[in-house]
C-alpha cells in the first residue's frame, strides 16, 4: 500500500511545524495470530444492492485444522446479517445445517465432527454484508475502514461515475465476506459477480467467463488459483473504461481502468507497467508469479493505492491529464511500489503487522530501483533524499522499525516502515554488495514463496548468501529506534601532517557502521571507508598535506541519519565544483540556499540535475540579479525539463518586470501544467486585472501560496460556487499561516462555511481529523478553533433556515470530527 498520510504529511509539513514525537506503549505487545484454523479455498456469489450499498453473499469456505483437532470454526464477519450456515460437500451441494453464534462482528461455527489436522471440510453461508453499518474508524493511513465502498450509487452526482470498489488491509475485507481476517493466512479463490451489463467488474485472477442474463445483468466469474491472503481479495465495478496494453512476455494481460476522460492518457499513466515487471523479475531472479497485471483508479479513496493480487486499486489522484503528464508523471512511484509488492507482500507476506517491514520497506525501495534503472543514480539518489528527510521529519525517532508494541495496526503503515525502512535496504545493499544482496532477497522470496515471513528470514536468507553475520545489523536497525546522528570535526596535525576526522554520536543512542570518506588533496581524490564503532567518539587520520581542500564524509548519502555541519563556506563551494554524487551536490546547493550563497547557485543552475537547478533558482534573491537573471531567463525558454521552465518563470515573475511580459504570454499558451501556472501567474503578478481571464485555464491547486494569492482576491470578489472545492483544500489552515495571508483566508473560510455544501462540509471534517494527528499541541488548538468557528456560520445559516436538513447534518458533522 502506497500511503496517504505521506500525501498529506508532506502537504502538512509546509503549513506547519513538524507533529510532536508519538512513542509506541511499551506494555503492549501484538503477537503473530494464533492459526487454529488454515483457510484453504474461498468461493463467493455476490450481487449488490446499490441503493442500499448492501452485498448479498453466497460462500463456501474450505478450511482445516492447522495442528491441534478442533470442532469449531471462529470467522470474521463485521456488520453482517447471517441467513444460514451449512456443511456443504465438493460438488459445493448445501448439506445439513450448522448450529452457529454470531455475536461481537464473529461468527462461530460449531462443525458436525472433530476434525484432524489436514482434514478439509467445506462449509457454505449464506449472508447480507452491511459495509455503511460498520462502526469501526479508520486511521492516518487507511482513512475508512468499511471494507467496501458504494461511490455514487444511486447517480445523486451527475458528473462522477458510479463505482464499487472493496479496500482490505488491514482487516476491512471480513465486511464483505466471512473469513479469517489475518495477514498470516492464505487462500486460493473464485467469485461470482452479478453487475448491469453496463458495468466493469474487476477480481483477482483471471476472468474465466462472463454470461448475460437477459434482463440487463451479468455475471463475471474470476479465478485466482494460486494462495494469497484475505486482505488482497478484491471485488471492483463500475463505469470504467478497460485500456489494454501488450501482455508481458506476450503471456500475462495487462489493462488499465480508468474512468471515460483518461482513457486516452491511461498509457502515459500506467504505461511502463510491462517494463517494470520485466526489470523487477530479472533483478530478483524471479518471474513474476501472477496469471495478469490489471490497475484500477478509484473515486473517494481512503489510502494511496493498494496492492490487492493482480488487481491493484489505484486513487483517483494517478488519473492526470496530457498538460499535467506532460511535466511528470506523479503516479510512476506507486505504479512501481504496488508491483513489487506482488513479490513482497502478495508472493511472500509478513506473518504480522508487527513486521509489516518485509512488505512496505521493499516496495518503498523498488522506487529507487526504477528510478535508478531508468532514469539514473541522480534522480533515484533525489527521491532516496526525499523519503529520509520525511521520516526524520515525521517525529517517528523513538519507533523501532519491527515493533509488537504498536497501538492499532494502521500505527505500523508510517514513515518508518516505509521511508526508513527503504533507507535501510539501500544501507545493506551496499554494505553487502549488489550481488550478495539481490541474491539473498531473491531466496527469500524462493523459500517462503505463497507462505509468510519476517525479518529474522530476512537476515538469515542474506547471511547464507554473503557469509557474514547479521545481527548487528538488525539488531540496530531493525530491532531498535532511532538513526545515526553524529557531528563531525577535521582537523590538522602538522606533526604528523595527517587530516584527523572525529566522529562524535550521542551517547544516548550510539551505532556502527561502515562510512565512506572522501578526501581531496593536491588535485587527486581518493575515496576511503572506515568503520564507526558504537561509541561516543571515533578517531581517524588520513595523510595529506597541510592544504588539503576537502574532507567530505558520507559523499553518497548512505547513512541514515543526521549529519552536523562543519565544512567552511569555501569548502562547500570546492564540494559543489568536484562531488559528483547527489548527496554532495544537494547538500553545498542546500548550504548555499540557507546562507544566501550566490557562487554556489550561480553554478548550480546549470547543474546537470534538473532537481538542483529548481533547487537553485528557489534560493536565488536579489543579490546579484545582473549575474543571475538572463541565466533564469534562458531556463525559462530553453531548458529541457518544463518543471525547471516554470521554476525560472516563477523566478523572474517576483522581479514584477514587465520585460518579462511577452515571455509569460508565449508560455501561457504551452501544453504544460506547470508552465501555464508560472506564467499566468506572472501575468497577475503584473495585473491583477488578469486574473479573470487566467483563473480558469490553470490548476488552481498547483499553485503555491504565493502564486495563490495573486488569484484570491478575484475569486473572494466573484463568489462563484465553482471555486469552493479549491477554497476547501486552502482556507481551513488560515490561523497556521503567517499573519499577512490569514486575513483573506479567513474571509474565504467564511464564504465557505455559509455555504450550505454538505458535502464540502465533510471534505472540511474529514480534512481537520486527518491533519490534527501531524501537528503540535498549539496547532491543534487552533484547529479546533477553525471548527468552532465554522459550527458557528453554520448555526448563524440554520437560523435563516431552520427547516434544512442538510444545514443540520453539517452542523453534526462539525460537532463530531474524528480528531
């Protein structure tokens, strides 16, 4: 699973101060599921009822004890009306009925006999799955937790397609079909689904057939044969429209579902899928193992994207159209993360949520492999950067990364297991080589495969292959918190004429590992590596002559951790002229932007990255603008990358130069999403009378805050509906901004709120619950007085119309936010 929170982490993150530090409760301790039962097989018949978003189930669960004889059968059923419970026989015939109690979301069924281990039995259960009725919450990362999802059904939205869809992790698939809801079990499956002839449907597995009934209905039966568990089961329908691309190998279908108006670009979307499955069963020497690859998007999503078997769920967010793709393509991560996932994750599953790293760590870092495979080391070492400074930034320092002491299971789905835990197998992969590493992993996966695993496999998988011992290894970084922090000092010994590097850590939380150092001298360079004990401080001396240029430490920004600055203005400027990895590159041009260096930003616009020349044009001001301008301006119009053409424009927009003029009014009209937003906001930049005519042809949520305001006060002064949703996404923060931006924000948060809009109102809720758990105890209060605030406009509404029902669910909806 691709996760949400992060989406909204990130976007947190720039409003706000980072969320205070939340430890785990160290009382606490979740355990592998006892296997009482092991499921074998899972047939469902399912119909939907879309004006009551109710399921009508038939199943026929085969099972058997696990080791110990049992006469029972213990299943999770959430919010279900259970008609009939049956043995049934091979064949599936409905045999003699089965006494069962149904109580507290189980369902236990006491079987005909005691049954011995490795002795199967069958029984059949006839339900109504009732998924609006369930009353658990969701969390940060899985937003809902009602197991399936009736999207418009009854067409009260004219302009969003009716869709169904079912999101099962962590233990949401149990309301729609009764099953042992754990990540440790395993079962093949068949389904049944009976849809109007309009509708797409969607299972894992293969679709065996597909009869009408000749009354406007149809029935899809699909057909996974290999075992997977319950969490990846997948039930989707709707008005969709079926892409299909070239089969992998010319055996393994892929399609995309999409909705009607990204048909055209699904290519340009999910288009790669081929190539990376080829790339990802080369690099882990194993083929991938499923009968097809299809991906669907979903409206209203409650996560990112999810990796259900040969049947991946994508949020409506990978849907982007031509001008937006033709910048980047946003979704190209996930497409990779879900992949692999069906080696680690759907092939071999963690045994608990507990180690959910086997899963979530991996598929954070085939990103990187994709990236490095197809775009280079630069551009994977970039989104490598990005996922460690989300985890330092996320306050997550005091969670281990395999952890039973979690509070709730969706606790698990965070920055640790994902961007440090990714961070960590980049660690290992150089420690041990790329040889010794892809081989481990690959038995791994060969030795658990359609089974579970956990991190001690892991480690025992990779010492076989390389030799060595790993415990060290995850033991500090598997099985303990925290990363590396340590602050660095060079000095000279002019008796010995030797560089003395010393590493100092916290004595707190001390680590080993190995370290690059790289050293430059007389005009040579010389990469070294040393080993830093688990110690407060460490020593090392290296050769060199007394006007050595550089010492730099962790050039390729390997360790996980927080480095101290200790390098001269000149010896980052030396860094930034002669590093050629990222990491080195990075942290010079991030000096320079923090200390207003315009040497080092001079260089690094043209830098070989085009990450760093945006990097570099945002730290620009005006010192030295003769040097830097007709730079930017030859970015603006030449540069490859449309990212960096609309970074330059942004840049020369806050000159307010009219020169500028004709350069904003050619680029307005460039089939690119970023450029159009850069120049029509250069445009109102320079008159503000503009912006009528601009508002309307950009993306307003791309903007930034102060590209925004070059648009607000035309929107405020219009009042048109139309930008309510857009209002919804700024307005609700307005007291986390500084002062000079709250007053207009405050004003669209009024204009909002006294609108009778319910379902803006719920985006508003939901919105507040989610990013109350990211922010510090001040922000939170000042949230709450944000929903105060909107309780009253609301209740100011109500006395103007006290006979609207809608006004009065809002209301509720303000007086209940899940914080």
């Amino acid at each position: 699973m691709i996760r949400k929170y992060l989406l909204l982490a990130m976007f947190a993150s720039s409003l706000v101060a980072v969320a205070q530090t939340e430890t785990s409760g160290r009382s606490l301790y979740h355990a592998e599921a006892t296997k009482y039962n092991a499921l074998d097989h899972t047939k469902l018949r399912v119909s939907l009822n879309f004006e009551k978003k109710e399921l009508y189930g038939e199943e026929w669960l085969t099972a058997s004890p696990y080791f110990y004889p049992t006469d029972s059968l213990v299943l999770d059923a959430q919010a279900m009306i259970i008609h009939s419970v049956n043995l049934s026989d091979k064949k599936g015939t409905k045999g003699a009925p089965l006494t069962y109690k149904y109580a507290d979301d189980k369902l236990t069924i006491h079987l005909n006999k005691t049954y011995q281990r490795g002795e199967k039995y069958t029984v059949y259960i006839k339900y109504t799955a009732q998924p609006e009725k369930v009353g658990k919450h969701g969390s940060l990362a899985i937003t809902d937790a009602k197991g399936l999802y009736f999207i418009n059904s009854n067409k009260e939205d004219k302009e969003k397609p009716i869709q169904v869809w079912s999101q099962g992790e962590t233990k949401a698939n149990s309301c729609w079909f009764p099953t042992i809801d754990e990540i440790n079990q395993k079962s093949t499956q068949e389904m049944y689904i009976t849809v109007p002839n309009q509708f797409i449907t969607l299972s894992n597995g293969i679709l065996a057939s597909s009869i009408k009934d000749g009354k406007g209905m149809r029935t899809d039966y699909w057909v996974m044969n290999k075992k997977h568990a319950p969490y990846l089961f997948f039930l989707g329908t709707g008005e969709y429209v079926e892409v299909k691309d070239k089969p992998w190998r010319g055996k393994v279908p892929i399609s995309y579902y999409v909705e009607k108006e990204y048909a055209n670009v699904a290519k340009r979307i999910f288009g790669k899928t081929s190539e990376m499955i080829e790339f990802y069963s080369k690099r882990l020497n194993y083929d991938f193992p499923w009968q097809k690859y299809h991906q669907i998007t979903a409206q209203e999503y409650v996560s990112g994207a999810m990796e259900n078997t040969t049947a991946v769920l994508h949020s409506s967010m990978a849907q982007q159209d031509a001008e937006a793709l033709n910048d980047q393509n946003i979704w190209e991560a996930t497409v990779a993360h879900e992949l692999f996932h069906h080696w680690f994750g759907d092939l071999v599953t963690a045994e608990s949520w507990a180690n959910l790293t086997v899963n979530e760590s991996f598929a954070n870092y085939s990103e990187y492999l994709w990236f490095e495979y197809k775009y280079g080391k630069d551009y994977a070492d970039y989104h490598l950067y990005r996922d460690i400074t989300g985890y330092k930034n996320s306050g997550s320092f005091e969670k281990d990364l395999v952890r039973f002491d979690y509070k709730g299971r969706e606790d698990m789905f965070d920055a640790v297991s994902y961007n440090k835990g990714g961070s960590i197998l980049h660690m290992l992969r150089n420690y041990l080589g790329d040889k010794a590493f892809f081989e481990g992993i690959s038995r791994y996966l060969k030795e658990h495969q359609y089974g579970t695993g956990e991190a001690h496999q892991l480690r025992l998988a990779l010492e076989e292959v390389s030799g060595r011992d790993l415990n060290w290894f995850f033991n500090q970084w598997y099985f303990n918190h925290g990363n590396v922090v340590m602050t660095p000092k060079v000095t000279y010994d002019n008796t010995k004429k030797e560089a003395v590097l010393e590493i100092t850590q916290d004595e707190k939380l001390m680590f080993q590992f190995p370290l690059e150092v790289d050293i430059y001298d007389g005009g040579k360079y010389v990469r070294k590596q040393v080993w830093v004990d688990a110690k407060a401080k460490n020593e090392f001396r290296f050769p060199v002559s007394a006007s050595y240029s550089l010492i730099n430490i962790d050039p390729r920004g390997l360790i996980v951790g927080d480095e101290a600055d200790y390098k001269t203005p000149a010896q980052y400027l030396f860094q930034y002229k002669n590093a050629k990895d990222f990491k080195s590159r990075n942290q010079a041009v991030e000096y320079a932007v923090n200390a207003g260096n315009t040497d080092i930003l001079l260089l690094a616009l043209k830098d070989p990255f085009f990450r760093l020349r945006i990097l570099a044009m945002q730290g620009l001001s005006q010192d030295r603008m003769n040097e830097w301008i007709p730079i930017v301006e030859n970015l603006a119009n030449n540069d490859p990358e449309n990212l960096v053409k609309a970074a330059a424009i942004t840049q020369l927009s806050r000159t307010r130069d009219t020169k500028f003029r004709p350069l904003y009014e050619k680029s307005v009209k460039i089939p690119s999403r970023a450029i159009k937003v850069a120049a029509a906001s250069g445009l109102v930049s320079l008159d503000p009378s503009l912006a009528g005519q601009y508002v309307d042809i950009i993306d307003l949520n791309k903007l930034d805050r102060q590209q925004f305001m070059f648009f607000l006060p035309y929107i405020l002064k219009s009042r048109n509906d139309k930008y309510l949703p857009v209002l919804a996404n700024r307005v609700i923060y307005y007291p986390l901004y500084p002062e000079q931006y709250q007053a207009p924000f405050k004003e669209g948060f009024t204009w909002l709120m006294s609108t009778d809009n319910t379902e803006l109102t719920k985006k508003v809720t939901k919105t507040l619950g989610n990013v109350f758990g990211w922010v510090s105890e001040d922000q939170k209060k000042q949230l709450r007085k944000v929903a105060e605030e909107g309780l009253r406009i609301k209740e100011d509404l109500l006395k103007k119309n006290p006979n609207s029902a809608s006004i009065k669910e809002q209301i509720e909806l303000l007086k209940n936010i899940k914080w």
